[in-house]
C-alpha cells in the first residue's frame, strides 16, 4: 500500500523534482553505507527500501522522458 502511494507521488513531481529527489536519495544511501561499515546503523531494512525508491524514480524520470519525444 505504501508503494502505490509513494509511486502516485512520484509521478506527480516534474523531471527536475525527480532528478533532485534521486540526489537526495543517492546521499542518504552513501551515508547508511558508512553507518554499516562503522556498525552504528540501526535501522538496517531502510537500505533495501531506499535503494527500491531511487529504481522507482529513476524509472518514472525515464518513462516522462520517452512521453516528451
């Protein structure tokens, strides 16, 4: 249920908004490798999910652009 919602608002971002919300995700996935690496990650499921949501907006940036031409 969480997906489809999360994907609703994906898609209602624009290419630029998709793009930064990539960025954002790509930084905090680079920062939970070096929490792993350090053993001070907790939470060791959220990397699965964040590595999920960046394929998710990557695929939804490319489907806007095939759309466009």
């Amino acid at each position: 249920m969480k997906d489809k919602q999360r994907v609703s608002d994906l898609r209602a971002l624009t290419e630029d908004q998709l793009n930064d919300e990539v960025l954002k995700l790509k930084k905090e996935q680079f920062n939970m490798r070096f929490q792993r690496a350090t053993g001070q990650l907790e939470n060791t499921s959220r990397v699965r999910v964040v590595r999920r949501d960046i394929a998710r907006a990557k695929t939804i940036a490319a489907q806007k652009r095939t759309d466009k031409k």
